[in-house]
C-alpha cells in the first residue's frame, strides 16, 4: 500500500498548528517544518503526533517547502498550510487517489478561503484549486520567495474535497500578510528581470481591483467582498510600488 507524508511549513503558528496536524492525522506521518517560532509552535505539533524539525535560515517559501519535501519519506506527498484543514471528505479522497491514482502523478484539490471570518464564495477565492498531492519523486515546489507552486512532472488529475483556509482572520492579520507577501514579492519580480515604474503599480492595483470585484464577482460577496478586492489592489499596488523602489538608486549622501 502507497504511503502518504503530509509536510507543513510553520512560523509562529501556535495558533493553528494543533489543529492541522490533527486533520492530517490519518497519514503515515506528519512532518512540520519550523523556521525560528517563538510562541510554542514546535511543542504544539509535537504533542499533536507531527515530526517536527527546525531550520531557521529563511531563503523564502520555495525553498522551505522543499526542505520540508527533503524530509519526507512517503511514496506520495500533501503540501498543507498551518492555517489550513483537511476535510473529512478531501481525507477520504486522498487515500483512494493515492491507492488507485489511475495514472496521475498529481491531483488538485479546492481551497474555500476565509477572510475576516467570512467564507469568501466568489472573489477568485472559490474554488481554489491547487496542486497539492503529488508523488515524492514526480515534483518540487518553485524557488519563488513567496507565492510558491507544486512543479509537477507528469499529468494532474483533480479532487472534489476541500481544504479549509483561515486566510485573514482580521483586518489587522490582512495588513501584516499583505506588507509581507508585498516585498517578497517584488523581490521574485526584481529576479525574474521585470522592472518596475509608478505607472505600472498603480495600473495592476487598479486592475487587481476590478478582476477581483467585478469580473470574479466579489460583490456578490456583499460588504467583505469589497473589502477583499480593496486588500488585494493594495497588495498588488504595493507590489509593484516596491519593485520601483527596489530598481531606484539609493538617495545621494547629503553634503557636509
């Protein structure tokens, strides 16, 4: 029988830790990686059954995810997030996939996202699907320092369980992902060769705004559908805001 390893990757997620190794608690082993916390995320997965190790040397999400894969020992893998759960029946499907995968070497699942404790039906945020079950040795996650993705060597197949995202549970978290995920990912654009202008950043947030609001239906998301497409134009702004300021010389010494 195909064995099965569910690899997290955590920070200063006492919050949530207990609960996603306790959803993914059905696999032959649970394996979170911990990168430096300091409120008792490393004892709380323990005592929740995962294994836990702890690399400090942050090179970005990419590259943790793929330590993380390193230390995996099952013949298939599940990528999950601290703030994220495994359904029952996502958990019922997963064991089928993985026991007759009917020659799919990958399975997408659906992610339903939550946002200020709102469940986000529309937005782009529903259905999610992403690539998180894979054979061990048939993928890799990306190099990108945020916003990472499965590489996958042979064909998908997809699954109709969900996961259960606690995104943002408040404004206050929004900002402080949005700040973060904003320079990590101006500086993916900055290596990637794409430069950055004031024109630029405030067309994509405009246009983040729009897509997100009216072409993926976010007002049918009501009053916190308006508030997400706020919050994703401004990352998106901000993004790129920050790429221009990363590609501008530094200010000139002042005269003495």
């Amino acid at each position: 029988m195909p064995t099965l390893s569910v690899i997290v990757i955590a920070r200063n997620e006492a919050r949530h830790i207990a609960d996603c190794v306790r959803s993914a608690s059905f696999a032959d082993e649970v394996v979170v990686l911990d990168s430096g916390s300091s409120d008792g995320t490393v004892e709380e997965a323990r005592a929740a059954g995962a294994k836990v190790f702890v690399e400090t040397d942050w090179q970005g999400f990419g590259t943790q995810k793929n330590r993380a894969l390193a230390l995996a020992t099952g013949d298939w893998v599940f990528s999950l997030d601290a703030d994220e759960r495994i359904t029952p029946l996502l958990r019922e499907q997963l064991a089928q996939a993985i026991a007759a995968p009917q020659g799919h070497l990958a399975f997408y699942v659906n992610r339903h996202s939550s946002f200020c404790g709102q469940f986000m039906n529309h937005s782009g945020w529903y259905p999610d699907r992403v690539l998180r079950l894979f054979r061990r040795d048939a993928a890799r996650f990306s190099d990108d320092l945020v916003h990472e993705r499965v590489l996958a060597e042979g064909p998908a197949g997809r699954l109709s369980g969900e996961l259960l995202h606690e995104s943002m549970r408040d404004l206050e978290s929004a900002l402080v992902k949005l700040d973060r995920y904003s320079s990590a990912g101006a500086r993916d654009l900055q290596r990637r060769g794409v430069r950055g202008s004031l024109a630029s950043a405030i067309a994509h947030g405009a246009w983040a705004f729009f897509r997100t609001y009216v072409l993926r239906r976010g007002f049918l998301d009501g009053a916190l559908g308006f508030v997400l497409a706020v919050s994703v134009a401004e990352g998106t702004y901000y993004r790129y805001l920050k790429l221009w300021l990363l590609d501008r010389p530094p200010p000139a010494e002042p005269p003495r």
